[in-house]
C-alpha cells in the first residue's frame, strides 16, 4: 500500500500514538493489482497501527490495565520505523488529478 502513495505520508496522518492512516484513490495503484471488470475501481483507507510489546494489558479479559506513557509509541518514533524499515519520506505527496 505504501508504493502506491510512492512512500511519502503526510506527517499530519500521523496521530499522537504513532498511529498513521492514508487514503488510495484507487485500487490498481497498488503493484501487482489488475483490473477486474466485475469489481470495477474502488478506493480505499489504510490505517497503520504501531504497539510495543506489553499492549495486550489493555485488551485482556481479566485484569484490564492502562499502558504507561512510556510503553505508548510516539509520532516521532512511529516516523523514524517507517523510514528506516520501509523508506519511506514525509512531506505532500504530488497528486496525479
């Protein structure tokens, strides 16, 4: 989903999380996608969602506990893994329309 924003997010898709989401316009953007006829073209939303190890304190069953504010992932950290690990750059993406 990445390549077909060309790897560059906005930094304001960011929330204060770390969390990011982005929209593609179309579907067969994304390499490797055809075209098919009885599908048509459709959009979609893409949310990316970064958790440190420990999180599941917070969805458990039993024993529910908030994450402390050291265990939660920031936007600048969050920024810093997609850049290393997937390339990517921040800053506003040239639309094609």
């Amino acid at each position: 989903a990445l390549d077909a924003v060309e790897r560059t997010l906005n930094p304001d898709s960011f929330d204060h999380h770390g969390n990011v989401s982005f929209g593609i316009r179309e579907h067969i953007d994304i390499p490797g996608t055809k075209y098919d006829p009885e599908l048509g073209v459709f959009g979609m939303d893409v949310c990316i969602t970064f958790e440190r190890p420990g999180y599941r304190i917070s969805r458990r069953k039993r024993r529910k506990s908030r994450i402390p504010k050291k265990q939660r992932v920031t936007k600048e950290e969050a920024m810093l893994i997609l850049k290393k690990e997937f390339n990517v750059t921040f800053g506003e993406r040239k639309r094609k329309w």
